[in-house]
C-alpha cells in the first residue's frame, strides 16, 4: 500500500510474512527530495525478501533484551 503526495510527506508500506511472524515495514520520505522517485522505491520494498528471517528475529531479541 503507498501513499504518493507529488511534492510532500510521502508514505509507503510493505507487509511481509513468514512461517512464523508478520513483518511491517514503513517508509516515509519527501517526494522530490531523495534520490529515487516513488514508483522506483515501490518497487525495491516490493523485491525484499527475508531470506534471512532467523537472524532478523535473533538481532530483534538481543535488543529488546538490553
């Protein structure tokens, strides 16, 4: 789901799921004003994958554990 204000605040969201648990991601930037437009950062949220979903919980947990 994105949220494309030409010019302004712009927001875009990308849910991911696993066997295990659902990740929600957010991107939030100033159209015009980076160096991707949206179309160009819809598409790299869209290719992300979580191959690596193990190791993302395992640093998730060592953090809430400081």
């Amino acid at each position: 789901m994105d949220q494309h204000n030409p010019g302004k605040q712009s927001r875009i969201f990308q849910l991911i799921q696993d066997d295990q648990y659902e990740y929600d991601m957010y991107l939030t930037y100033e159209d015009g004003k980076v160096k991707y437009n949206h179309i160009e950062l819809r598409n790299i949220m869209e290719y992300l994958d979580f191959k690596n979903a193990k190791e993302l919980r395992r640093k998730a947990e060592i953090k809430t554990k400081k």
